[in-house]
C-alpha cells in the first residue's frame, strides 16, 4: 500500500499540469458541495432563530377559501368569538391585523410600504420594543387617531440620514399621519414579510382611513388573527379551541372543510424548514454534477495513463506481478488522485466559508465536520468507482502484447 502510494505521488508530480486539470472538477465538486450545504444549514438556523426569537406560543388565523371557491374574510365578531375566555381558555392576548400596502411621503421623498393596522398589544404579543418616542395606547386607538410607529428600514428608505422621524408629520395615501415612534430592529421574524420595513398604526385608522371596506354585514374586514397562548405547551390545545369556536361562529357543517387557516410558529418553521432542505439538496446535486465530470476526467487520465505505461505493466507482469497487483496499482493511483483534489476542495470550502461568515456574520456559516467527512467519501468513491476500470483494463493485459508494445 505505501510502496503503491509512493508510486501514485511521483506519477502525479511528473504530470503537474495535467494532474492538476484533471483533479480540477473534483477540487470544484468537492468545494461547491461544502459551501452549498453549510450555507443552507447556516439558512437553516438563521430562520428558526428568527421564529424562534418573537416565541413559539402565537398562532395566526387567515381566512381560506371554502369548497365552492368562495373566501370568507375575518371580521370583528371573529375577534370577539376567540376572545370569549369560556369557549377559548387557553388565549392570552388577541390581536387583529389589518395589512394594506399605501405609497408614502415625507418632503417629496416617496416609498411603498407595508401598513400594519394593530391594536396597542402589538408591542406585548410580538416581544418587540420602541428605541425611541413611544407606541400608540387605547385611547388613540378608540379615536381613530393619525399617529404611526415606524420601523428601522422604513426610516432609513423615508427619511434623510440624521433626522429624527418622531414627531415629524408623512403622508400616507394622501393623508397625514404623524410618527409617535420607531420600533427596534428584528429582521424577518414572525408572520408574513419583513417587521422592520412596516408603518404600524392603530387598527381603527387603517380600517376607516385607508381602506373604507366593509362586509355585507357592516363589520370590517381584517388581514388575520393573531392569538398567543397562555404557554408554549397550550399551543395544541389553543388551536384546536379556535377551530371549534371558528367553525361554530362561520356555522360551518360538519361535514364540510374549513373556510380558513389556522397555522402555528411551529407549522412554519416546518414548512420552511423543508423547503431550505429541499433547496440545499437541489444545489448540492447540482454541484455534484462537476463530481461527475471529474471522476469522468480520472477515468480518462487513467485510461491514457494505462496505455502510456504498457510495457511497465508487461514487465511487472513478466517478473512475476499478479493481475490483482495490477488492478490494485492503478486503482490506488486513481484514488489518491480523487483524494488530493477533494483535499483541495475542502480547504477552500473552509476559506469560501470563513469569508461568508465574514460579509454575513448573522448567518453564522462554519464547516460541519459531517460535511468533510462525507466530501471525503465522495472522493474516495469516485477514485474507486472511475478507477476500476482503467485498472481492470491495466490487469487484463497479456504481459507478451504489453512487453512488444511500442
């Protein structure tokens, strides 16, 4: 074994340059695979952080279209039928959540954004904070008032760089609203788009103000619920507690399905947990592809490498060399040269790594040890499976053919 490594080492440093072409689609192969897996796990983790960061005791109910394709929009009564703590015990807080998206401007700077129509328990359901100024309370709430809260990115894109937003009056949709705050920063936690590029304002303003919709009943429509559990173990039970009363309320028979959606923070890091999975699995086989076309470059080097040492493999065979010394030889050969390039490719995986980390210090992007691991069987599968070959040709020659061989 180590007399056949030798051997494999000198070969490769007699051809640099054709070694080093050849290795180049398992180097690349080897590489594409690491970063690709690390940064879907990395993606992975930010999400569930995220979620996980605002908790996993709310639940968020969105309306859904029934079996005749009809979409019956949540409205106040539904708010009052889940805040009835006899027929729904396990609800802490009940939050409605009207969202509409208005153009908005301040001294001629304009932006799309998104308005969030809330109640004053938005800072307490959704663990968030105002770094400056203050949230609206009830009493505006009550009045209809045209105050805003306004989140990081929204100021950032509205306002010129150093000016206070609080206190300062925009214009939504045409009409003046003024900044009472600014919300901390979170990323793209919880329910729906990102938190921090929103304008929150009271729910009655949002509905009377920007909107103007009503049902045929009279009541106001709402975007969704959101509801948060007296604890994370009462999740199950909260949700299955705002089925009954919701079917009840929509008089919904029981025969017949939902005509609307409740999902969990739990559901959603499941779902998006299998789609970065997918993802990450869709990207590793497409860098797998440059494994392919490696092994397919050793098998060819080997095969050429074969027919120019055809006499060297007559003479070991002429001294006494067995086939199995053959196929042993060359199979070493071509898996040390797979191995050289998968070592290759996984210190520059760790360096591709190391320098996301560096531009993306949040995705918090490392080299798992499984993944080297696994890039090293990989390689050395490639090595045996596309070296067989050229070493099963090598051991099959007659040593009398091989020796006259010119």
């Amino acid at each position: 074994m180590i007399e056949n490594m030798r051997m494999a080492f000198i070969g490769l440093g007699s051809n640099k340059l054709r070694s080093a072409l050849t290795m180049l689609g398992i180097t690349i192969g080897v590489a594409s695979v690491i970063v690709l897996v690390s940064l879907g796990q990395a993606v992975d983790g930010f999400v569930r952080q995220q979620f996980l960061g605002v908790g996993t005791n709310l639940i968020m109910v969105m309306p859904r279209q029934n079996e005749e394709g009809v979409t019956r929009r949540l409205t106040q009564d539904d708010v009052d039928a889940l805040s009835d703590p006899f027929s729904v015990p396990d609800a802490l807080m009940i939050m409605p959540q009207r969202s509409v998206t208005r153009n908005t401007t301040y001294e001629g700077r304009q932006i799309s954004v998104r308005i969030l129509g809330v109640t004053a328990d938005y800072i307490a359901i959704r663990s968030r904070s105002v770094v400056s100024g203050r949230f609206f309370d009830v009493e505006e709430m009550e009045a209809q008032a045209r105050v805003a809260v306004l989140g990081q990115e929204t100021v950032t894109r509205l306002f010129p760089s150093g000016v206070d937003p609080v206190g300062k009056s925009i214009r939504v949709d045409g009409i003046n609203f003024r900044v009472i705050g600014v919300l901390n920063v979170v990323g793209g936690a919880g329910f729906g788009a990102s938190d921090d590029d929103l304008i929150v304002a009271p729910l009655t303003t949002v509905q009377s103000r920007l909107t103007g919709e009503r049902e045929l009943s009279g009541a106001r429509p709402i975007t969704n619920i959101i509801v948060q559990a007296r604890s994370e173990e009462s999740v199950n039970a909260l949700a299955e507690q705002m089925r009954l009363v919701l079917r009840q309320e929509h008089r919904i028979n029981f025969r017949d399905e939902d005509d609307f959606q409740i999902l969990t923070q739990t559901d959603l890091l499941s779902v998006l947990g299998n789609i970065t999975g997918l993802l990450t699995v869709f990207l590793a086989v497409i860098a797998g592809i440059s494994l392919l076309v490696g092994g397919i470059g050793i098998m060819n080097i080997m095969l050429v490498t074969v027919t120019e040492r055809t006499r060297e493999i007559g003479l070991r065979k002429a001294v006494g060399a067995q086939k199995g010394d053959i196929l042993f030889q060359f199979l070493v050969e071509a898996t040390v040269m797979a191995l050289v390039g998968g070592g290759i490719g996984v210190m520059i995986a760790v360096g591709g790594t190391f320098l996301v980390s560096l531009q993306l210090p949040e995705l918090q992007t490392g080299v798992q040890l499984s993944s080297v691991f696994l890039a090293t069987m990989i390689s050395l599968g490639i090595g045996v499976f596309f070296g067989i070959y050229p070493a099963n040709r090598a051991a099959s020659l007659n040593p009398i053919d091989a020796l006259r061989y010119e």
